[in-house]
C-alpha cells in the first residue's frame, strides 16, 4: 500500500521501486520505475480527485510479472486499508469471463454460436418468431432492452431484428448465463471456478456475489445524497445486492484479475489462453462488430479500441457500490486492472487509469518515459463563461472563478 505519508515525504520513489522484482528490473531497468512511479502518483491523484475511499490497481507485463498497487480503504469507517485479498465485485468485466466460459462450451459441441436461442432455451421469453443467436447476445446486438428481468409479464421485446443494431444490454448477458449452466450442466458458479479460476490460479475469485461472503469484500459507497455528484461529496455504504449472473457476478482482487489479464493477452497475441486453444482463442480476441460508440467496435465482451497508434481491448463494469476498468495493448500484452469501491451513481470510470498505466508500461518495455498523465476532469476551453449568479424556482446560486 502506497500511504499519502509516502507521497508527501518524498518517498514515493523508493516505495514503488521496492516493490519492482528482480526480473522486471532487468526487463526495464530505470523505465519501469519511472513508469511505476507515474502509474502510483496518478493513481492517489485520482482517488483525492474522485473522492474515492479505496481503490486496487493490478499490472501485468508479457514475461507474467504482475504488481498490484493498493490505496485508500476498504471501509472508511473502521479505516481498514485495501489489502490483497480484498474482494471488488468487477461487475461487467464478468461478461468477458462468462464469454471465454461459453467459447469452452462450444468447441466441445454442447451448442454452436448461430444456435437460435429459443431453440436452446425454450422457457425463455423471447418474442415468437425471433432470429436471435448465441453470438447476437455476446456482442448485444440482439435487440434485446439494456435491463430488462429476464421474465416480464407478457415476455421480453426486441426494438430491431438482431444483428441490425447495437444496443447494450446485461439482459442478453443473463440469458447467456443460463445457457452456460443449460450446457455445462452445473451452477453458473461451479462452472467458472472449475474452468476459469481454478485453472488460472485465481484463488480468491467468486462467481457469484453472496452476503455469506461479505467480511471478505471493500465497503461498496454511493453518495449520500443521490445525484448529482461532485467529487468530495459525501458518500454512504451502498445498499449490499446478492448477484449470480453472467452480467456482474463476479467478485475478485487486483491479483487475481492479473493473472486473467495476462491469460487474455495470451489469447489475442496467438499463444492460446483462457482455456482455448490458440486458433480459438485467437478468434475470441479479434471477433467485433461495429457499437454506436465512436471509435469502437465489440465482440464476445470485449470494446476493441484505440488511440495514439495503439490498440486495446477493454471494458468497464459498474455496480452498485464499485466501479472497475481494465486495457490491454494488444501489441505489447501489457495490461492494467482497476476497481474501486464507488458505485456507478457517482459517474465513476476508472478507463483513464487503467490507459494510462498500460501506456507507462508500454512506454518503458521500450525505454521510453511515461506520457504525460491525463488530465481529471473536464478542461473548460473558456472556464470565465460559466461564472455569474444564476436564479429560479429554487433559488439563486452563484459560480465563482477557483
């Protein structure tokens, strides 16, 4: 844990340093501590910018080192510090896990990827008639509703025939968790501990978010004061939901999260990874379609994008009480994995992290300085037309210049 004491005395240099081995050192030499360095400075900047009580930050480089990076606390309260074992729930970074799960699934035959859905799962409601298939869910491309229950009255509605149009949607993603213990023949839990976690080494990841286990989560917080929130609000601990579905069940640690970082870049570099082989793999990794987000495409919950010359894969996952990131430079197979326990109510991201991390690392495997760090925020290009005394209904409030 890099403690602000580190920070204001000066020690930050040495703290991080310490904690570089001997083979990364050799790998990177001065680069990778400069980088380490600029990645632990931005990072305690965001959590002061933010307001965030605590937050995980695992690294992972292409010869398999991995560092996790910790700040702040778990509960602010008791002032316990995140540690390493400190669970996050990463909310839809579970949609990549349960995609790998599914590529397993059907390169053993238990279902192929046009398979009509209705047909897999009858007792689904999905409108009579539809083309749905397997791959239209994974890359939400359906026409389902972005979060619909899985069973409403009078069944669930398509707005456009599948494949026309993306349209985000943790529904589908629920569907494909059902499909995966349909196939697989276990609890959607079992099956990933069986075939992701255990196989990766991911030891202290759950597949399913239950309050039996919840001494061993960070506090999830949401404002106190709903929206709108301004970073340094108040916050209060979020309101504990038990999840077990493909969309967000998954809990883990920054470690951990490394270890399938670095089985991920595995997959999208051709060597075979998350379970599959490497033509297979490669397949999952490259797969996308066209999102109505500029600059992304998307494939197997995977955002395929890029900036400055380089490509990522990436996704972000929200919850009630945490927020997560990850990228991944295809290229270099460096990768950066960050959760914080803020809830999605506070318009958190942590996407300028996690680039920013896996940029500084890039950057020093090739012995370059890290890039100048994002700024947090929004940049006003004329701050002075903001400002001025503003009246209605409500009342009157005035906006100075800082």
């Amino acid at each position: 844990m890099i403690s602000r004491r580190a920070f204001a005395g000066g020690a930050l240099s040495a703290a991080v340093a310490l904690q570089l081995p001997a083979r990364a050192r050799a790998q990177g030499g001065a680069a990778l501590g400069s980088a380490l360095n600029a990645i632990a400075a931005y990072a305690e900047a965001h959590r002061r910018y933010y307001g965030l009580p605590g937050l995980t930050l695992g690294l992972s480089l292409p010869d398999g080192t991995s560092r996790t990076l910790d700040f702040g606390y778990a509960d602010t309260a008791a002032r316990t510090p995140v540690g390493p074992q400190t669970l996050f729930q990463v909310g839809s970074l579970s949609k990549l896990i349960n995609a790998a799960l599914l590529q397993q699934l059907a390169a053993e035959g238990r279902f192929a990827f046009t398979d009509r859905v209705s047909a897999l799962l009858p007792d689904i409601p999905l409108p009579t008639g539809n083309g749905i298939q397997v791959q239209h869910l994974l890359d939400h491309v359906a026409g389902l509703p972005a979060d619909a229950p899985l069973r409403p009255e009078g069944g669930l509605w398509t707005a456009y025939a599948p494949g026309q149009h993306w349209h985000y949607s943790n529904t589908g993603y629920v569907i494909l968790g059902k499909l995966a213990e349909k196939v697989g023949g276990k609890p959607l839990a079992e099956l990933l501990e069986a075939r992701i976690f255990a196989p990766l080494g991911m030891s202290h990841t759950v597949g399913a978010i239950r309050a039996a286990d919840r001494v061993r989560y960070a506090t999830g917080y949401q404002p106190a004061e709903g929206e709108p929130y301004i970073p340094g609000d108040p916050l209060a601990p979020a309101r504990w939901i038990d999840e077990d579905d493909a969309a967000g069940g998954v809990a883990s640690t920054a470690d951990d999260m490394s270890k399938l970082m670095r089985s991920l870049a595995d997959a999208a570099q051709g060597r075979g990874g998350l379970g599959l082989p490497p033509a297979l793999a490669r397949v999952f990794t490259s797969h996308a379609v066209p999102s109505d987000v500029p600059d992304m495409t998307y494939g197997n919950a995977l955002m395929h994008v890029g900036a400055d010359g380089r490509s990522y894969l990436h996704h972000t996952g929200g919850m009630v009480g945490f927020s997560s990131s990850f990228h991944l430079d295809t290229a270099s197979g460096v990768a950066a994995f960050e959760s914080a326990n803020i809830g999605y109510l506070a318009e958190y991201r942590p996407r300028l992290l996690t680039r920013f991390a896996a940029d500084a690392l890039t950057n020093a495997l090739a012995g370059k300085a890290p890039p100048a760090a994002p700024p947090l925020g929004v940049v006003l290009a004329v701050p002075a037309a903001y400002t001025g005394r503003f009246s209605g209904p409500g009342g009157t409030f005035e906006v100075r210049a800082s």
